[in-house]
C-alpha cells in the first residue's frame, strides 16, 4: 500500500512588480495556516517518509514548516525544479518516480496541478485545493509506478 498527501502550498504574498512569482513569501496567514497543517499530519498515521516540493519560495517554506512537525531526514527532503507551476502529469510522473523503499510521500506544489493531481488519482472525488489544503489517498499498489487514475482512495482531508 501506497500513500500520497496532496499539499497546496500556504497563502503568499500577492505578486508586484518587480518581484518574480518564483520568489514570493508566505504572508501572516500563510505562515499559521502551514504550522496548522504540520501539527495535523503530526498526528496521523499516515505520516510521509519522502517529501517532494517546489523550490519555490512559499512552496519551500510551506514544505519547511511542515518538516518542523514531521521531522522527516533532510537527505528525504527533496526541492524539485519540474514542480514549480507545473502541469498535472509533471506531478504524477514525479510521484511514479519515487523508489518503492518509501511507502508514503507529501508533495508541495501550486494549483491547478496540485489539485488536478489529486481529483485525477482519486477514485471519485474532485479536489480544489485552498491554500494550506492537504488530502491523503491510498492506493493498493506496491509499486509508485502502478499509481493509475481513478485508484486512489480518500484517507483524510484537510482545509485550514
């Protein structure tokens, strides 16, 4: 068995000029809202082993905060370009990638992707995902490289 928690990064800054989308922070709100999700996930059984994020600013920092709740092994904490705004099937090829040693991942990334990923995998329900939103699913594959659409079975949800 396999499990995936889904994670919109936490509210950041609104985009101005000069400033690059790349490099926008969390705002107040972003910050209390990522420290909730970590103490939620803190509690569940479900806990990730690998996490996989945009290296995006406030995807950073949301994956940051949550690990301060999850202690997962930095050598376990992996930034990765390809998900920076990235399309659904960038997400999904990413997550079949993940070696089969890790039996539950999280990944941090930016909607729609995000949310599209998670509707797409799941075997009924349509997610969009508010930021700070997590959902976790399950899939009955051994193998990351089995995960097929419409497989995944809700295990919880989680919306700040």
């Amino acid at each position: 068995m396999k499990h995936v928690i889904f994670i919109r990064h936490a509210s950041a800054m609104p985009g101005q000029f000069p400033a690059r989308d790349f490099e926008r922070e969390l705002d107040a709100s972003g910050l209390q809202e990522a420290a909730a999700l970590g103490v939620f996930m803190a509690g569940k059984l479900e806990k990730p082993e690998i996490l996989l994020f945009s290296p995006a600013a406030r995807t950073a920092k949301t994956a940051m905060i949550l690990n301060n709740h999850l202690n997962i092994p930095k050598e376990h904490l992996r930034p990765e370009l390809k998900l920076y705004n990235c399309h659904f099937q960038t997400l999904i090829h990413a997550i079949q990638s993940v070696d089969n040693q890790f039996a539950s991942l999280a990944i941090v990334a930016h909607n729609p992707g995000i949310s599209q990923s998670a509707a797409l995998l799941s075997s009924g329900a349509a997610f969009q995902l508010a930021p700070a939103a997590a959902v976790c699913l399950a899939f009955s594959s051994d193998n990351w490289s089995g995960i097929r659409p419409g497989s995944g079975k809700e295990i919880w949800y989680f919306n700040p």
